[in-house]
C-alpha cells in the first residue's frame, strides 16, 4: 500500500487512483492519521489535474461511507426531506423551509454547513440563537422528529 505523500505525488502528477488508494485517503481523514496539509496538498491536486468518473465516485462512496448512516422509520418512507444551502443569496431561506416543511409533514434533519462566505452557514446562523444547540446525538434528534 502507498503512502499518503505517495498518493498526492500520484494525483498531483495527473495520474489515476485506484479504488483502494481513494479508500486509504479517505480512512486517513476520517481516523485522523493524515496532516491537515496533506488533506490540503491532495485537495489541491485533484483541483488541478481533475478526476474520472470512477475516482469521482469511489470518493463520493468512501465519503458516504466513512461516517454514521442514519436510517429512517419505514412509515417515513417518502417523507424525509433536505434543503442544502450552498451558500449565495438564497442561503436565508433554511431557517424558514424547515419548519414550513415540518408543518407539513415532513422529516426535516437539515443537514447543514458552516462559514458560507462573508453570510456564514446555516450552522453559524442557528448557533448565534442564545441557547440554541446544534450538538445533539441521534436519540434526541429521533425524539423531536417524532413530536413534530
């Protein structure tokens, strides 16, 4: 198996990842066994020589993959739903669509992200709320789609 700075080197010189070079890269990252540089150094590479189809989608799975999966009641079948901000001038309609959408029915867990340019993310946002926690486990998250 190669090593980390053998795996920049590779993209970083225009050539292919195989499957279980992606897979190495991603378990670094997510065990916490690879320099923030090197995440950094590989990211740079694959913004500038690019990926295939095949690398695009083993780092998408191995990404999917790498953390906790969560998984749904069968009667909310059809009903979990989720609006990801990518940021811009539509950012601000997060706060308002989930709880529109949990009016209605819906399983909202608002997946969301943090520092979207000079708007911050939707985490920034909830988090500025006094007494507001974005840090919750599964069983009280589970618990309040329930009620609502």
């Amino acid at each position: 198996m190669e090593s980390i700075p053998d795996l920049i080197k590779k993209k970083r010189d225009g050539k292919e990842l195989c499957d279980q070079e992606i897979k190495t890269f991603i378990q670094a990252v997510t065990n916490k066994t690879i320099q923030e540089c090197q995440i950094g150094a590989m990211l740079m590479a694959i913004w500038q020589k690019g990926m295939v189809n095949t690398e695009t989608t083993t780092l998408t799975r191995e990404m999917m993959s790498s953390g906790e999966v969560m998984s749904w009641p069968k009667e909310w079948e059809g009903c979990v739903v989720d609006k990801h901000s990518t940021g811009g001038v539509g950012d601000k309609v997060s706060l308002v669509l989930a709880p529109a959408l949990a009016a209605c029915g819906c399983k909202v867990p608002m997946i969301s992200g943090r520092g979207l340019a000079h708007t911050g993310g939707t985490l920034d946002k909830l988090e500025s709320i006094p007494g507001y926690n974005i840090h919750q486990s599964i069983e009280p998250m589970n618990k309040t789609w329930d009620r609502v």
